[in-house]
C-alpha cells in the first residue's frame, strides 16, 4: 500500500463533498472534475463528508444511499483510488476529535460572518443546529488532520477555507513552541477553471445547488439524455443574439452561466467560446450544448449505474480509504493532543 507522505513544501490536497441529495453538474465542473485532473500530480486525498450531511436532518436510509451514490459517482467521473485516496469522513474518528479542539480555538465572532450558515439557517436561526452553526469548524479540521496545502473547492467555499487559516494559524500562536516551525501550514482554495460558480437553468442569478426544489433548475449526475436535453431546452435565456465580448456577456446572467458550462465541458476558455458563438441566437447554441453535456455526462451516468449494482465492493473500497487515510490522521491527532496538553 503506498500512503502518500507529508513532506515540507510538498503539496497535498484534501477536498470533500456532502452525501446529499443529486450531484449536479456544479458539482462536478466546480470539483470533481478539477479533482480528477490534480491527483495526477499531488498526493490527493478526498472524503465523502457524511458528518457535514447530519448538520440539516436526513432520513437514515436516503442518507446511506447516497453515500453509496456519491462514491459510485466520483469514481465514475474519473478518480483512481490507486492514486487518491477515498473514504467516508465519519469513518475515520479523529475529524470529529479535532474538530472538538477546533471549537476551543475558533471564536464565535469568526463564525458570525459565516455567508452560507446566514443562508441555510434562513429566517428561523435560533432553531437550526449547534452543528450547521460550526459545520466551517469540522471543515477546518478535515483539512487539517491531514496537513493539506491546497483546497480545490466551488467558489462558495472560499469564505469557509479562510476560517480555516484562521483556525489553523491560532492554534500555531497558541501551541506551537519554536515560530520558525509552525506545526499547521495554512491551506490554500483552488478555485479555477470557467465554472466555479455555475448557476441555476432557472434563474441565472441562483446558483445551482442540491437543494433546490424544482428539478429543473440543474442538470443531475444521473439524468439521462431525455431529461438532460429537456432542461437545457427550457433553460431560462433572453431574446438577443450572443455578443462579441465577455463584458457584455456578463450583463446577461442566463447567457453567461449557459457559456460558462458550455466552455468548461470543452475545456477551452470562454473568450474562445464567445468567439465561436458571437451572433448567433440561443437556438442555435442550445442543441450544440445539449450534444456536448450528454456527451460529457452519459458515460459518467452509465459508469455510476454499473458501481452501484454492487454496493459491497463500494463499502470495500471506502474501507480501503478509511485505513489509508487513519495512517495520517492518527499521528496528526496525537501531535495535536501533545501540543495542547492532554494525554494520548
Ligand atoms: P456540496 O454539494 O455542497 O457538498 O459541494 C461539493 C463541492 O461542489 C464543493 O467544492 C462546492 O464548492 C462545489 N459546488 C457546489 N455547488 C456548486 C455550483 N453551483 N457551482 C460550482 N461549484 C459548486
Ligand atoms: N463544505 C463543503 C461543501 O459543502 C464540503 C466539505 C466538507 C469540504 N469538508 C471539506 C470541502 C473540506 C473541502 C475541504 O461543499
């Protein structure tokens, strides 16, 4: 078994992504398919973070089927468990250990300015959860026990990642003797390519995202072709012919989104994209889209329905993960407790 070693100055990456209702294609442009692409140059590790779902209720069933769901998926866009290393968060109890440190460093101001907890928690917030309120804190740790550098995430997650420096950089004032060697160096987000932020079909200024209630407004993992054609064809658009120039594009949030997608699913940038389209009208450039999502996603969809016919060979692989993954946590754990002072 070959485990990845923490050097100084090597880069490790550590991303995860919640066992929650349908992966979308925000999903997938935003990280999973920039996963794919670093784990052929770092030492990569990532977790399907059940710990993080249970911050919102989840029906136990449905839970365990979508962690099922989420492993057969990212496998299917492209991650090689003999590169990168795959596991289940709860599986491996020292991200809940840390995270308890954690709580004792992070001050409540800092959580406060949390953007996405403001959304979730909505109007009701005396009613939402201890652990919606400090899921950025259990996000910090699961970077943390494994001293990952770099963070490839959705442009949504920057503001959690910067708690994490913060996190991480307290605990070195506060526990680490020599400040010439600090025992946490501070993650960096990897936010980039054309769709880091892809948006709603329905409403361009809504970004897409698991837990909207209409269907249509992102195309699932799992949709088929009908279904993908379908939502493309009813997209929300304007009336006007695609401009020369980004700038204009950008005052068109609709047009915008549905160029972005479209340049990340070709892998070109969206200058070169607004070249190719510039003039023409949306029924033009619709079914040129369909064709290239159906293209980039049925061999993910049918790759996914095949994995999860056996769903004890995916328990088998995240059990694999799971041993490879304790092999760093558990020292990073004990160092940790050294550090502040309580027994191992
Ligand atoms: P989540 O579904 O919240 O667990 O997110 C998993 C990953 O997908 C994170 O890196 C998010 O930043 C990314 N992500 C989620 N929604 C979008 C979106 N609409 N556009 C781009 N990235 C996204
Ligand atoms: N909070 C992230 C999201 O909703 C998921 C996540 C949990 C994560 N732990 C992480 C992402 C650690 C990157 C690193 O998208």
């Amino acid at each position: 078994m070959t485990i990845p070693q923490s050097k100084q100055n090597e880069k490790r990456i550590f991303s995860g992504i919640q066992p929650t209702g349908n992966l979308h294609l925000g999903n997938y442009l935003g990280a999973i398919k920039n996963w794919v692409k670093l784990q052929e140059d770092f030492s990569s590790i990532f977790s399907i973070v059940d710990l993080h779902a249970i911050t919102v209720p989840q029906e136990p069933l449905q839970l365990r089927a979508s962690i099922h769901e989420v492993t057969a998926a990212i496998i299917a866009s492209g991650i090689d468990i003999n590169k990168s290393i795959l596991f289940n968060q709860s599986s491996v109890k020292e991200h809940s250990e840390l995270a308890w440190i954690f709580n004792c460093v992070c001050r409540i101001g800092w959580l406060n300015r949390m953007t996405q907890f403001k959304e979730k928690a909505g109007k009701n917030r005396e009613n939402a959860t201890v652990g919606l309120y400090s899921y950025p804190v259990l996000m910090a740790a699961d970077i943390l026990l494994y001293k990952a550098t770099h963070v490839p995430v959705g442009d949504d997650q920057k503001q959690h990642i910067e708690l994490a420096r913060d996190i991480a950089s307290s605990f070195n004032n506060m526990f680490t003797l020599d400040n010439e060697n600090n025992f946490f160096s501070l993650p960096e987000p990897q936010i980039f390519g054309p769709a880091t932020r892809v948006m709603s079909l329905r409403d361009g200024t809504k970004k897409m995202s698991k837990s909207d209630p209409s269907d249509a407004s992102r195309i699932n993992l799992t949709d088929t072709k009908e279904e993908i054609s379908s939502k493309i064809k009813k997209a929300k658009t304007d009336p006007n012919p695609l401009p020369e120039t980004v700038d204009e594009l950008k005052k068109r949030p609709e047009a915008f989104n549905l160029l972005n997608i479209y340049s990340s699913l070709s892998n070109q940038t969206l200058d070169k994209t607004v070249e190719n389209f510039v003039g023409k009208g949306f029924s033009h450039f619709k079914p040129k889209l369909i064709e290239l999502a159906v293209e980039n996603l049925n061999p993910i969809s049918s790759e996914m329905r095949y994995l999860l016919k056996d769903t004890k060979a995916i328990d088998k692989i995240l059990k694999t993960g799971e041993i490879k993954a304790r092999q760093i946590a558990e020292p990073v754990l004990q160092d940790v407790k050294s550090l502040v002072g309580l027994i191992n």
